[in-house]
C-alpha cells in the first residue's frame, strides 16, 4: 500500500493511535485575571498550576494580572483553568490540532482514491447524482460524467434525510450498483457511510468513505474510518467552524488514517435565498493551516442548479484541490436534490469552463 | 407498561414502524412559476402533475401563476417540484412533520422516567456532572443533588469531545457507576449514547437515553433509539433549526417510541461572549407545535458558571417542563466542563429559586 | 438636573468628551508569532514597539514566540500590530470599552425618564404602539396601558421600513400627539430618533430617545444624542455581538451622556420560525460587563403575538430591569407590526403575571 | 447627462420619488389557516379582504383552507393578514421589490463613475487605502495603483469605527486630499458618507458615494443619497440578507437615482478565523434578481491580507462586475485595517491574476 505518503513503507490499516508529538516546555496557555481578583485567589491559581508540575510565569498590569502556563501542551489542555475564582479569561498560545496542521509536515500531502492523486497541480472532478436509484441511472451518469471529463463517480446508498419518510436510499443494492458503474465506467467511487454498523459493508465497495456534514461530529464514526485502509473524504458541518473541521480531521489521522480529504459544503447562516452559504473563505484558509487537499461542493453550497457552475468556477480560482457536483439525467425523477443537480449537457459545459479557470490560476484539469 | 400514553395497553417495543395519516385530498403544495415562464412550461408542470395522479389547480396572476397541487401529501412530498423550467418557488401547505405534531394528539403527552414524569404541572430538575469520573464523585453528587430536590441523576459515560486527544469518557465502568448512584440516591439516570454499536449496552444501565446535539440528525441513530423501549432526550443540535429538531424526532416516534423529551441547549450564532445563543424563543414555539415535553440545558445554553442560574430561572419562566444542570462537587478537577458546572452549593441555592418562579407561573417543583 | 446618578451636581449636557482614563503601564496586548517566523522578523516587531516608546516583553515557547506589549491602552490599540510580517495572533488584554465597563463605577447606575427611575428593584413596564397613527389610537391605548400598569409609553413618528413602500411614520404630527398623549396619560415617552437632522425636533418632544437597532453603529448618529441631555436608549443590532453593543454605548457615554439603557430585542440567526432569536443570555452578561440598565424588548425578539408574554417573563427572570411590549387596540388595523401586538386585554393579563415572575426573583412591578 | 440609462434624456437629480408600477390584478398573497381554525375565523378573513375591495378564493383542503388575496401588491402588502385569528402563515406570491429587480428592467444596467462604466465586459478595479491619512499617502497610492490597472481609487475620509476612541477619519481635509490625488493620478474616486448632515459636503468631492454596511439600513441616509446626482455603491449590512440589500437599493431607485452598485463584502456568521464570511453565493443571485451591476469586496470579506487574493478570483470566477481592494504603501503605518490592506506590489501581482481568471471567464480586465 502506498496511497499515503505520510505512511510509505507502512501500513495504513493501523488500531493503534498515533502518538501525538510533546511540545514540551512551550508556553501553552495565557491566564488573564479579572480586575476584582483577590491576591488570594491569584496565589492559588499559581500554586494549582504547580502542583500539577507545570511553571506559572506572572506578569502585572495595573488592572489585571496575566499568567503564563509553561509546560507539555497536553497536559495543560485537560486543566479546567477557566474555572479558577478570579480568571477572567484563558486564551491558548498552541493550536489544538497537531497531524492535521501544515507545520506537522510543512508540505502540502497528496491522497489517491483508485487511480486518482488528489493534491497535485490538476484539479480532480467528481461528480454524479445524489442518490442511487436504479442501474440505468447510475451507469448511464456515470458514462456521461467521465466522458465530460469527471474522475470520481459520486453516488448515495445510505442517505441522511432530514425526514423519515423520504427516500433513505437502496443500502447494499446501491453500493452494488455503484460497484457496476465503476466496472463500466472506471471511475473509482466515493460514497457516504453513516453508520459504524454499515462500515464494513460499505469498505467493501467504496474507494472513497464520506462522512456527511451532519456526521462530522460523530467521534464513534470517525475513529472508525480512521481505522480503515480507505480515505476519507470529510464534509464541513453546517454549524461547524473551520477548527472544528480540522479537529473532526485529527480524531481520523490519530487513528492512523492520513488519507483525508476536507470539503466545503456550504454552513447555514440567516441567509434563505440559498439552501446553505458557501464558504469560500475556508479554502485559502484550510490550504494555510492544513496539508490535507480541499474539495469544494457547489451544488449543496448554493442548492440551485443555474447557480452551481458560477459557484464551482468561484472555488476553483479560490484553490480547491477538488469539485464535487451532483449531475443527473433526469432530475424531474430524480428520488433526492432533482432541484440542484445538473443535467449532463450542462455539466459538460461547466468542465470546460472549470479548465479555462483552472488554467488561469495555474493548474489544470 | 404505561410509560406512553399514546400507546397504552400496548408495547413500546416496536420495530414496527407507526404508518403516518394519509392526509387525503388536501392541498399540499404551491408553486409559483417565474415572470418569464411559458404557457409551454406552464402545461409540462400542470401534465407532470397530473400524471401522477394528482390535481392541478391553476389560478393566473398578471406576471405569474400560482399552481396548487392537490392530492396525498407524502406523495406529493417525494415529487422534484422545484426542478420543473420556470418554477420560482415551491411551499409546502402542510407541516413535513405528522406524529410529533401538538395536532395529532390534541394534547400534551407525559414521559416517565423511572418513576418520575415529565410533563405534568411540576418542573423536574435534572442535574448531574458532565461526566462520571469515580465512585465517589458520582454517588457523592447524586445524593447532594436529590437532596437539594434533583429528581434525576446526568452523567456521561460515553462523551463527545471535540478532541480526540480530551478524556472520552470511561465507558462501560461509567454506565456502571452510574447505577450504583441510582441505588444509592434513588434518582433514574440520564445518559448519552453516541453510537448504533452501543446501545444495547447503554440501555442495560439507563433510565432515559441522551441523543447529544452532534447526533442530532445522526439518523441510524434516531431508528435504533426509536426501536428501544426507553425513554429518549434529544438535544437540538447547534445548527438545528426548531423544524429540524422536530423532523429528528419524528425518526424515533416514527418507530414506535412515542416517549420523547426535546431538550433546548444552545445554538451557534456569531456571539462569542457566551459557549452558545440559549434560544428561549424555541420553548414557547415547541410548546405550541408538539406535543412533547420540553428540556431546557442551561449550562451549555450560555457556558458560564455564575449565568446559568439566571438562564435556569428564565427558561422556567418561559415555560419548560425540566431543566438539566451540570452540578460538579469539585470543578478545579472535573475532567470535562468544569468552567460551566454548578458548585453543590450554588445548585441548592438555585433549586430554591427556581421553586419561587415555577410556582409565579403557576407550576411547582 | 440630577437625572445622571454619575453626573451629579454637574450638568448632562456637555459637548466635551470625557477623557478616558489613562491606564499606564499595563500589560495590554500579547502578540503571538507563526510557527515560522524567523529572528529577524521577531526583531523587526519587538523594535518597532520599542520605537513607539512601549515595552516588549518576549517568552520563548518551542514553536512561538509570546511577545507582551506594556503601556499605555489607548496608545497600543491604535498600533497595527497584526501587520507584521511572522504574527500570527494579537490578543488584546484589556477590554476595549471603558466608560461603560461595570469596573467603571463599580455600582449599577439609574437612569430618569421623566419621572420614572430605571435600575431600582422595580421591573419597569414600557408599552405602547409600533407606530402613532392618529390620535385616538395614541391616547386610547396610552390611557390603557397606564391603567394596566406600564410606567412608559412608547410608539413610532420615525419608522425604519425595509421598504420605501411601507407607512413610514407620521413625523412631526406623530411627535405631538405623543405628546399629547403624555398630557392625557401622564406618562412619560420614548420614541425613536433616526437621524441627526431631525434630532432637535425629536428632542423638544421625547422623554427619552430611542436609538433602533439598524443605527446601533450609525455612529454619528450615537455622538449626536450623547451631546444632548435626554436619556437614550439603546437596541442592539441585528448582528452586534454584546462587545459591539457596548463599544456603540461608549460612543454615547465618551460624548457626556451617561443616561444609557441597552436593549436586547432578537438577533439573526438561522432560525426562521420565529422572527428573531432573543439573546436573553445578554442579559446576565450585560448585567456583569455594564453598570447600565438593562431593557427587554421580547415583542421584536419573537415576533409572534402568542408568544410575547412567555418571553416577557423569561426576561424578568433573567434580569432585566425593564420590559418593552408592543400594544395595539386594533391590530387588524395597525400599520405596522400588528402580528406581534398584544391585545390590551393581554397586556392586563401580562402585567399580573409579570408581576408574580418579579416577586419571585426579588423584584417587585 | 447620459450616465443612467434608465433615465436617458432626462435628469438624474429628481427628488420625486418614482411611482412604482401597480400590478393589477395578480394573485398576490396566499393565506394557509391553522388546523383548528374555525368557519367563523375564515369567514372574517374573507369578509375583512373583500372590505379593502380585495379579491379572496377559498380553497379547502382537509386540515387547512388556504386563501387567495387578489387585488392591487401595493394595496395588500399593507394589510397585517397575519394578525387574524385563526392564520398559520402568509406567503407573498409577488417579490417586494420591484425597481432593482432584473425584470423590471430586463437587461443589466451599467453605471458609470467618472469615465469608468461599471456593468460592461471588462471587470473594474476599484483600489485604496482604507483612510486617507496624509497628502504624500493618498496621492503615492493613487498613482500606484493606477499604474497596475486599478480604475477607481478608494479612501475613507469618514471612517465608522467601532470604538469612539480610535481614528475617525480626516473629514474635510480627507476629501481635500483625494480630490488631489484624483487630480494627480486621473482616478476617480469613491468615498463613504455616514451621515445626511455630511452629504452636501461629500457630494462636492466625491464621483461615487459608498454607503457601508453599518448604514445599509440608514434609511433616512438612503433616501437621501437617492436624490442626489451621484452614483452610489451600497454595501451589503453584516446580518442582512440579500433580499434586504434589495430592498435598501429600492429606497435609493425609488428616489429617482438609478446609478447603484450593489456591494458583498461579507457577512457575519459563527466562523471566527476570519473577519467576515464572504457570501459569494450572492453573486450568481444577484445578477439573476436584480439589473444592478455587483461589486465584490474581498478585502473585508475575509479581513486577512495574505488571503485576499485568492478571494479576489473566485469573485470574478463568480461573476462579478467590480472588485474593490484595500491597498496600502506602509500598512505598518497604516491608522485603520492595516492587517488587511494589500502592498503596492502584492496589488501589481493580483491584478495579473485577475486579468487571467476574468479572461477565462469572458472578460476582461
């Protein structure tokens, strides 16, 4: 196996947790008093962060005092501070996530899914309908897509509804059908898992797990595919911040699965005009703190189908390693998301139009 | 077992899912088509609509038309409505949720927990720790909690923590310390489950499942915890808007598990000041919409120790049937949250007010 | 005038800027360096500061460097820190806002409008309609209000529409009718100012001027009314953190106007079902951060007549010193915001119950 | 005066406000009753409709009645229909807005500052430092950045800040100096207002009028602005959705001055790593919604220098007209949002880029 390049030469089926690296003697954590704190309470605080063998450094103002925390940076996070009488604030000086950050490898990292690397200088397409409904429909997009120029066939078996009495997608008939498509087409396929029970039948299929935006936070099913030999493409949660992707990310690294991909999808915010709000902003952020390559997903970030292309051009040109759009070849049946999905003729259109910006921005498609 | 009122004389031990109402000939939808729709797109919808076996009502404005499709509602539901050229906007008549509808019963529903019911004129206090760490700090804060007038005993012993690197609960060793409190102190427990592959471990030892915010729309859970014969907590999740907390519920009523509590935690918004924006707003709505009794979780509404009495106290006013606080007999060594839990002390203090304000609007503790 | 607590024995009206107080030789910012930042970069920041005549403390940690910036506040925050080259965070260490600050006094402050004292054990009740529509309607509704308890009346000359198209007010003819209704009512009024052209004209009329929250950071607007000897009230904007609101109160305080109230009415956020999301944990917040009174405007906050009362007295729960609801006689007719008026059947009703909430905290109606 | 060309032949300094075309006859609003809404209730409804010499058609479903308003938009849009007993909820068939949207005029607008036309093929750059802080500052970078394409040079000479204690703009001489730089290096120049009492004054300098996003809502400011002769760029408010911007344009046009740029420059969402979050997603919406041409600000739109740029393509790569960008010779110096502010060269450098994405997308720079 050699799909990881933080792993060559090793396996990347690992149980056992990576030891996250000691920072040592850094200073780790800034305690700044309130302006009614008591010399009392200023002295146990002190004597507490003592007592658990770390150095407190003690700094006056006129007003406040501020105290420095100096000592492995594990160690400290787990102390509640904030809850001392007399602490006003506590701002940490090192960031909480350590594998995923671009100064754990201070180069950008590069993930293959079948044959495709992702993180290279072209910017990887995939595509395919939101759901899996039948075998024509799979294998006949999934023909379409690759002829337009798409790499990886996107394409739903287990499907997260927000009611349980819409379509929750074929299960196992939908991976199988996946699995036929791929022979067809030979497009490796990236489908979602939602459920640590499903893993195993869905590793059995998939050459790429997603784990959903409403799924980022669900720790059980990260260390679960952090755990497996797949990569992971993991979608921003609608409320998620930019950290608390990054730290979904680490829970699958510190498995021992370095195979992640992060992808923007859209966050909800007042707006009601779009179905979410595309946060683009994330990309030349997560592209400066992490190594791992960015997706962007137009068609959830702006959830209308004329609106998609203009939105998948936008990411582009803010760097995205990656385009993921629904396309569909009949979306007045289509079982889920018929609104945003493209047709195949307009998706054909937007590949060249992807190229043409691409280009511009020196990369390629 | 008389646990739910809506299915007594019957199991709650269902797999069986309960067949939502058809709701007949009524009018389900409305779309309103596009200035610049043709009488071409205009008949394609009406003739689409109608080979579904469903009616079409037509009623033409000076710039647009408005078409009201009538006929079953969960068929009308599933159709790509909003995917037909020169449709503008589609909206829905009906409510998308039916069994967690105030309409459906036409009354408040009750839950027990143990022997403690929700729902009734008295407002039951939940309190616990965010965790159970030992022994001793479990049984101690048990028997300090029911002695101040807590009726139900909160721990985690499966937690979900941001990091992967933060204590993550003791598990199975938590569940079971968990009980012995219950034999001491007499108090039914509360506690999450995170995962599909746990439950039948947690509902061995718990009175009342908690489904925690980030599983909120962790739908394979929603299915199992339906199928279960205990109770469920399901916290709103922080980008959950009240519709979508009410379709979350319906997966588990949908099921057969009608004994439901919806528990109001916080959302996400842009301030900073506070861990989460309580939204007090959402109890007097809920109330109105369904039928199920209502939580309200201060602590991690707001996040910061000396505030949530205050929120404890206005979350009464505005209605709730239960409050959940976190209470921490030592919070300088609480391994999670211990910036937000309430002294024993604190907590005693508070039952006293919150017993004053119940009873101002004419509920009792 | 003796209306400022603060001011007394001097005069409110003053266009001299009170000097905000020198804070010295505290320790006021912290600047953190980039992984990468080299030597040279370091140095290039610690000698700018010391070129600006402050100090710089610097600690090293394995991977960053924390450099102190000490002197005084007001001279550190207007240094770009962030801009240098090898930063990669700036925490401030003081709280920007000074005058406002609870530490400023020391003691909550009061505040007179007319003959009304906000701040005091009493819960103040301030009532009234959206907009004044004619004389009748003013008067009637006035008259009722004082019957049923309120203490201020408050109504709309100005009104902020979204559209150019609604009712916009009655402008000078509103005004007097107000005041004329005061004269039949005897109770004092508040309206809103909008801009400072017309801000004399609303002076020689309004008890206390009302500052909306689409102008919260219309900050020519906010120097104006601090120049004038009225009470201001303040609302917090749709999407002012509380730190916005009281730099935005620090406007109007700096210009020698200290007769603030900040009112919390609803913040946006992506809940649609009701019309805001009120923020009532500000509440305890403001009350901590602020000496000022605090106001709760729960008709705007939920926007839905039904549910005003509920979160009427979950305000008073939560704190508040004073509550503002909207009342209308005829709702049907109302020009604007008739959805959220209540009835003044339900506003006797209200007034009771609120009544019993505040006796329960300590407070009395 | 050929610059509105709308107003073709005729004068754009009309303080008329135009009359809104009446819609006649339309289906306008749409009524849904709640369950338990009684024939009395409904039967009040329709009494009270046709009262207003309105239209109403009943259609019963078999839980709700849903009704038709017909008659005059304007004459309905009035009416509180919301506040009848037994309503559930009120959709608007018709859009608010009416002069800024795309069908009124069916084709795109261009708006011409100086002798740059915004709207056309080319993409307008529009560069300058956040204030104006001296003559050598101004006029240095309006030659700079003429140099490197830019064709509108920006700078505040009315600064709102959020604390009353930082730089508030030079005013007066501010404007003074930019007329000079203008004079210099043969841009025009863009500048903001913040209030009506300033307007005179800024219209004696100005070619283009910036409201910002604080007084996005500023209604007394937008009507005003609306009467002048000058094109204005209106900002899009931190929490105000696209349909609100819609409806401030409206304000403006509805005063006769139909020389409006529409700005996205971020709105503010629980992400914290950056300043704002860019909505770019509005961009395709409004150039679908309205015939304005759109300018993007990615400069405050993420709030962090080295990020800028990339933000800057993916807005052209979304369509838009103009982009807007802080630049600044010594952004160390800098008095206001020198953290954000690009250098000359890094400018120099962007505006290639842009070229190259704006030509792979069908224009130019």
């Amino acid at each position: 196996m050699d799909q990881s390049p933080l792993l060559a030469g090793g396996s990347q089926k690992s149980c056992e947790p990576v030891i996250p690296p000691q920072t040592g003697e850094a200073l780790a954590m800034i305690i700044i008093t309130r302006p009614d704190a008591t010399e009392e309470q200023i002295g146990h605080i002190v004597s507490r962060i003592r007592d658990w063998g770390l150095k407190a450094e003690v700094s006056r103002g006129e007003m406040r005092v501020v105290i420095g925390v100096i000592g492995p940076e594990d160690k400290i996070r787990e102390k509640p501070l904030g809850v001392f009488p007399g602490v006003e604030s506590v701002t940490p000086v090192l960031k909480p996530y350590k594998l995923v950050s671009y100064e754990f490898r201070g180069t950008s990292s590069k993930v293959k899914i079948g044959d495709v690397v992702l993180g290279n200088k072209d910017v990887v397409i995939m595509a395919g309908p939101c759901s899996v409904e039948n075998e024509g429909q799979i294998t006949t997009i999934a023909n379409s897509i690759r002829k337009a120029g798409a790499r990886i066939l996107r394409g739903g078996a287990f499907k997260p509804r927000t009611s349980p009495y819409s379509f929750q997608g074929l299960g196992k008939v939908g991976l199988q059908l996946l699995a036929e498509a791929r022979k067809e087409s030979g497009l490796p396929i990236i489908t979602e898992v939602m459920d640590t029970k499903d893993l195993d039948l869905v590793c059995e299929y998939a050459d790429c797990l997603q784990v959903g935006a409403r799924n980022m936070q669900n720790f059980s099913l990260l260390r679960e595919v952090g755990r497996t030999r797949l990569p992971v493409m993991l979608k921003r949660g609608m409320a998620a911040s930019i950290k608390d992707l990054l730290m979904s990310a680490e829970y699958i690294l510190s498995e021992g699965n370095f195979n992640v991909l992060l992808c923007e999808r859209g966050i909800r915010t007042f707006e009601t005009m779009t179905r979410n709000t595309l946060d683009l902003n994330a990309v030349p952020v997560l592209k400066s703190e992490t190594h791992l390559p960015i997706v962007v997903d137009p068609t959830h970030g702006i959830g209308i189908r004329q609106f998609v292309p203009a939105m998948a051009l936008a990411a582009v040109a803010a760097g995205a390693d990656s385009i993921m759009v629904e396309v569909h070849n009949a979306p007045e049946l289509a079982k889920s998301d018929g609104e945003q999905s493209l047709l195949p003729a307009e998706f054909v259109d937007l590949v060249g139009r992807i190229r043409a910006v691409a280009e511009a921005v020196g990369r390629a498609v």
